[in-house]
C-alpha cells in the first residue's frame, strides 16, 4: 500500500484498522486518506455502527409493558362474557 492509499484499499483494510492489526506506517495512511474523504468516512462510520444495529436487530422482542397486557386480558374476558 503506498502512503496515501486509494478508497479501494481503505474499504479493504476497514477491519483490521478498525481492530489495530495494521502498522503504523498503515494506519497513519488511513487516518489521512480519512481526512481527505468523506466517502470512506461514511464507509467506516457505517462498519462502526453494524454491532450495535445487529444487536438490536437480534434481540428478542420486548414484551408489552403490563398496563397493555392487563388492558388485552380485560378485553379478551369481556369478549368471552
């Protein structure tokens, strides 16, 4: 990789430069090409936020907060009466 390097090995390296695994002389590219470009920003904007938008899309469904289960199960006696 030269020392600037192009947005194609900035989205290339994304993940080891986001877990620490390159070299200085790497990261150092990276950081100023991050400077220069908005595109590649975005880029590893949006691999940062993939944990969290897994997470939440993964977790189990919250239940309905008591005030609405009790509303459901005093509608459903009533439509049984």
């Amino acid at each position: 990789m030269s020392l600037l390097p192009s947005c194609k090995d900035v989205q290339s390296l994304a993940t080891e430069y986001q877990e620490g695994h390159l070299s200085f002389s790497d990261r150092f590219g990276i950081r100023v090409h991050l400077l220069l470009c908005w595109a590649c920003r975005a880029f590893i904007r949006g691999l940062e936020a993939l944990p969290g938008i897994t997470k939440r899309a993964l977790a189990p469904p919250g239940g309905a907060p008591p005030e609405a289960q009790k509303a459901l199960a005093a509608t459903l006696k009533r439509l049984k009466s």
